[in-house]
C-alpha cells in the first residue's frame, strides 16, 4: 500500500471520476467537486484534455474502450507527469 500525500488522494479521485465527466455520468455534486480540482490542478487538467483528444482521434469512446490496463495506462502516464 503506498502511502499518499493528502493532495494526491484527490488527483486519483479526481482521475477516477474525469471518465464519468467525459461521459455524463457524474452527480451535480461530483461535477461541481471535479471542476473545481481541475481549475486548481494543472496535471489533472492536462490528463482530461489528454483524454478528450483521444476521443477526439478515435472519435469516440465507450466504457467497454476503457478496459482496466488501458485505465491503468492513463495513470501510469499521470504518475509519471506528477514525479516531473
Ligand atoms: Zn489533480
């Protein structure tokens, strides 16, 4: 178990919900939680428009497209970006 910074506990929160955002599927108060992150994380800001441009290239994308690995891809490449 890694132990986490506080502020890193909502970047991974804030990872795990940008799919739901992206689909629609976010209450009104996680929205809200959610956008309010990203105005203050430029790294998560980054990863939603890292995501936005593959849906952009491929045009769309499902849940079923976001398998475990290629979520666990995504934040592997967040994780990277943070230890910069
Ligand atoms: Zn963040």
């Amino acid at each position: 178990m890694l132990l986490l910074h506080p502020k890193d506990i909502a970047c991974r929160q804030a990872v795990e919900l940008i799919t739901d955002y992206l689909e629609g599927t976010l209450s009104r108060r996680d929205r809200r939680r959610l956008e309010f992150h990203l105005r203050g994380c430029p790294n998560c800001s980054a990863y939603l428009e890292q995501i936005r441009t593959t849906i952009r290239v491929s045009g769309s994308i499902q849940a079923d497209d976001l398998t475990s690995e290629a979520r666990q891809e995504l934040v592997d490449i967040y994780r990277r970006w943070k230890s910069e």
